[in-house]
C-alpha cells in the first residue's frame, strides 16, 4: 500500500511565508503525527509533503492520498484530489475545513475524517485494507490515543530548527472567533510520555503547541516541574491571566520557559467582550508584559483588527501602543469568520459575509463587512500598522529586554521575519 500524506497550501497563501521561512515556520507535525497513526502491519510506503517546503509527482502512483488543510488551502486541496482521483487514488480528507464544512468537503473526497485523526485513521486504513471503507469517521480522542510523531520524515531544511510538541491541544475557552476549542476538546497527555518525547529529541529548545499551556494549572506545574532536569528552553501559548498567577510564573521561569504567545486581540474591553474573551483586559496587559520580563519570559502578542467596537482611529494607534505595552514580537490579523464558527454564523446572518472564496479566508483579507470603517479602509490600516510597528528602530527596541545572548538573536529572526510578512501585505 502506498500512501501520500500532503499539506496543502494555496499560492496566496503560501506567498505571505516563503522567504524567511526558516524563521517563522515550525516543523508541521500533522503529516508526521498522521503518519506515526498508519498501523504498522499494512506495511505501508509512506510519503509526506507539506508544500510550504516541498513538492510532490502526479506521476508517482498512490493508492490513497489522505490531504489536511484549513479553509484558505481548500480549493487548492480540491483541485490536487481531482488530479490523483483520475489516476485512480482514494482521496482522504481531513483538518478544521473538513470538520468544519463537512459535506462540502465530501463532495471531494471518497472518505471524510471529522476531527481528530488519532482513533479515526487507523480505523479507515483496516477498513480500506479490507474492501469495506466508510464515507465519513468521526471518532473521539482520548488521552491514551496520542502517539509520537514520525518526526524521521519531515525534510530538515525550510523550518526553524526548533522543534515542537503537543502536551494538551485542547482550549477550555469559547472565544467567537477561534475554530481550536470546536476542533480539539482539552485531552492532557500523562506527563511522563511528553517528557520521554522530548528527551528522545536531545533538543535544547523547543515549542509547545498547546493553544493553551497553563489553564489547567496542576497538570501545568507537574509538566514544567519535569522539564526542569531536561535543561530546555521552551515557549508556549498562553492567556494574559497567566501571569498574575505567581506559582504558575516562577515554575515557568525556573523550567526554562523563554517565551509566551499572548491573544491580546484588542485593546478595547467592548470588543473583547463581544469576542466572548472577557478575560481579557487591557488595563493589565501592561502589567502582565512587565511581569513576564521580571522572570526572563519574552512576549509575542496578537492582536486581531475589525471587532466592532473597531475604529480608524484606534486601529491607526496600536503601533504605538505595542511599543508602550513593550511586548518583544507582534502579530496582527484581520478578523476572520472561519466558516462554520459561532463568529461566521452571526456575521452571515446579518448579512455581512462578502465573499465565500476561501482563497481569500487568510487573515490577511477582509471577507465581511466591518461596522466602523469601509473593507478597503481596513486592509489598508492592516498594512500600515505591520509597516509602521516592523521598522528597524522598533524591532531594536523589542529584543533588548531578552535576557540572553541567544534570545536576542531569535527574537531578531523572527522580527525580520515579520517584517517580510508585512513587506508582503504592504504590496496587496
């Protein structure tokens, strides 16, 4: 049996990341935890490509091509599946566009995987194995169905040399705009199997991609009481309150915690509220950025344009705020209704959704219609808040307060980095 594992990415899309890759794009373990989930007795011949870094044959013959993507990459997705479909592969689907638009993923596909992949998979290959696969799979995860990924067959170059892993993909939050809580439910690995990963890895930096590190605060302590005696310097998502929990902050800092991702979204307490993130609040993101940097913790805050309460005026200001706020990295995004989202659902039933090519669901692009300000007006101060808070001047005075030689040294990549993304949103 030979089987293609594939990421797709749409050109536009794909345009925003392909020069300084190395220094915003981490490994992508989809494909390799996908392909650690294919049962070793189908002895399978196994390929990956994720085409942010690689490229793949219509020539080459598979017997299935199982294809992950999110929304913006859908109809790139579609039209490869057309393609191996003639030559007579099984087409898989899976991912948030496929859970999240199942039926008109299906009309693609020959079988649908709806959420996560870890017990659904390895059901469907028994099944194709044996002449009798299902049209859809949806089965639930559980902590114990986690499994290590194939980290082997992903190329080493075209990624930033750090790598990454999931302790708990789950969010407990319902935040309007967030597709993660409806796609991964909170479901902790036992501590001691992802401390064994990292170990294996004989790595001294590394990324949690869990989207949210230390909401469950006990499991939190035990992980980073365990990465302690690994001498790693590690970053992870986390919310604001995080840092007004001191327990929480002095394990951190004592088990090498180097970064944080913040969702600080907005600076307005309106629009964090209609968000339903009123956990947020911006009268203490000064003070939790400064508590971070009191315990050597870089912050990398996001903040999403087009809520609302949003006006020209505010949006035009944060340049100048993220510099008052002092955090180290930051990233804007337009507010995007990920179709089948709470947030989708009650933009379209006020009849505000512009568009549905998913081409353009990037979060570089306006698909709806903003309430304070015309959707050319909002791509334009997107552009110019990337271009006014990635100037050199600016990007200095972010890294000084790392603690560390090393630390300056990647939070200067990855403003350079950014700074490209905002070179290439400049030139929309």
């Amino acid at each position: 049996m030979k089987i293609l594992l594939l990421l797709p990415w749409e050109k536009d899309y794909k345009a925003y990341r392909d020069k300084f890759s190395n220094l915003l794009t981490y490994p992508p373990l989809t494909l390799a935890a996908l392909a650690a989930l294919i049962p070793q007795e189908l002895g399978a011949e196994i390929d990956v490509c994720d085409e942010m870094a690689q490229s793949f044959s219509y020539d080459k013959a598979y017997d299935i091509v199982a294809i992950s993507f999110v929304t913006p990459s859908s109809l790139r997705a579609y039209k490869i599946a057309a393609k191996f479909k003639e030559k007579g592969s099984y087409i898989v689907f899976g991912g948030y566009h496929t859970t999240f638009m199942p039926e008109e993923a299906a009309e693609h596909a020959d079988t649908i995987i709806v959420g996560a992949a870890e017990k659904s998979l390895p059901q469907f290959l028994r099944d194709f194995s044996e002449g009798k696969p299902k049209a859809r799979y949806e089965l639930s995860l559980e902590p114990g169905d986690y499994v290590i990924p194939r980290r082997d067959l992903l190329p080493r170059r075209g990624y930033l040399n750090v790598p990454c892993v999931v302790a708990n993909r789950g969010c407990p939050n319902k935040c309007e705009f967030c597709a993660i809580s409806a796609m991964n439910p909170p479901c902790p690995r036992s501590v001691a199997n992802v401390i064994d990963e990292i170990k294996a890895m004989n790595t001294k930096r590394l990324i949690f991609f869990d989207p949210n590190f230390f909401y469950n605060k006990q499991y939190a302590l035990e992980l980073m009481s365990g990465l302690e005696s690994l001498n790693v310097r590690w970053a992870s998502n986390a919310t604001v309150t995080t840092a007004f929990d001191d327990e929480l902050v002095a394990a951190a800092q004592k088990s090498g915690c180097a970064g944080v991702l913040f969702g600080l979204e907005s600076l307005s307490r309106d629009s964090l509220l209609s968000a339903k993130k009123g956990f947020n609040d911006p009268k203490k993101f000064k003070k939790a950025v400064d508590i971070m940097h009191e315990h050597n913790i870089s912050v990398n805050g996001c903040f999403v344009l087009g809520f609302d309460s949003d006006t020209k005026e505010s949006l035009m200001s944060l340049p100048e705020q993220v510099e008052f706020l002092g955090i180290n990295i930051v990233r804007y995004a337009i507010l995007t209704p990920v179709p089948g989202s709470k947030l989708y659902k009650r933009l379209d039933g006020e009849g505000r959704i512009l568009t549905t090519d998913w081409t353009k669901y990037t979060q570089n692009k306006a698909v709806f219609r903003p309430k304070n300000m015309s959707v050319y007006e909002l791509e334009k101060i997107y552009a110019k808040v990337w271009k006014e808070s990635y100037k050199l001047k600016k990007i200095w005075g972010r890294i000084k307060s790392a603690h560390s030689f090393d630390d300056k040294l990647l939070l200067l990549g990855a403003n350079l980095g950014f700074k490209y993304v905002g070179s290439n949103v400049e030139r929309e």
